[in-house]
C-alpha cells in the first residue's frame, strides 16, 4: 500500500475515536476483494510450448566446431580447449562437469 508521507498524520486521539464497527468494515472489505482462482482451470488456457514446429525453418547460421574446440562427452557441449578437465579413454571432459 502506498504512503503519503506529506499528508498529515493522525493524532493518538483521533486514532482512539476510529469506532469498532469501522475497523471491522475495512477487515471485510479487504478479505472480499480477494479472488479464488483454481490454478488447473486457469493452467488449462496454455499452450506449452512443445508444440509442432516441424513446419519452422531455422534462422540461426550455425558453425562447425573449430580446431581448437572440443565436445564434452557428458554435457554434449562445445568448450574451447581451456575448458578441458580430463580425457579417459579418448573421451574429453568439461571442466563443469569434472566438478
């Protein structure tokens, strides 16, 4: 809730005289104007987006792996050489996910 900070303030005899029933008007209007809302019906109107996209062209030029490029054997990703932890058996892996 936003504060006025240049409004006057209220004195602790005005905030005495603020009457029960008035109090317990805001606490009823306050729990009224929350909704109830169920999340599966709401979740329904998505569409994910797995959808078929057989029909789509890329649009992203993609490279081939450089010279001084390697592909981790775990994570499947394209490191440069610096990012080399170890190689067992012919088979390089990433500083990530030597970790």
């Amino acid at each position: 809730m936003a504060t006025d900070y240049d409004a006057p303030r209220k004195t602790d005899d005005e905030l005495s005289e603020d009457s029960i029933e008035e109090l317990k008007s805001r606490r009823v209007d306050k729990s009224a104007s929350s909704v109830d809302v169920d999340e599966t019906e709401q979740a329904e109107g998505f569409e994910l987006p797995g959808a078929d996209l057989s029909g789509e062209e890329l649009s992203v030029r993609v490279i081939p792996r450089q010279y001084d490029e390697f592909t981790c054997s775990r994570c499947f990703l394209v490191h440069h050489r610096s990012q080399l932890a170890k190689e067992v058996n012919g088979q390089m892996v990433c500083r990530e996910c030597a970790a």
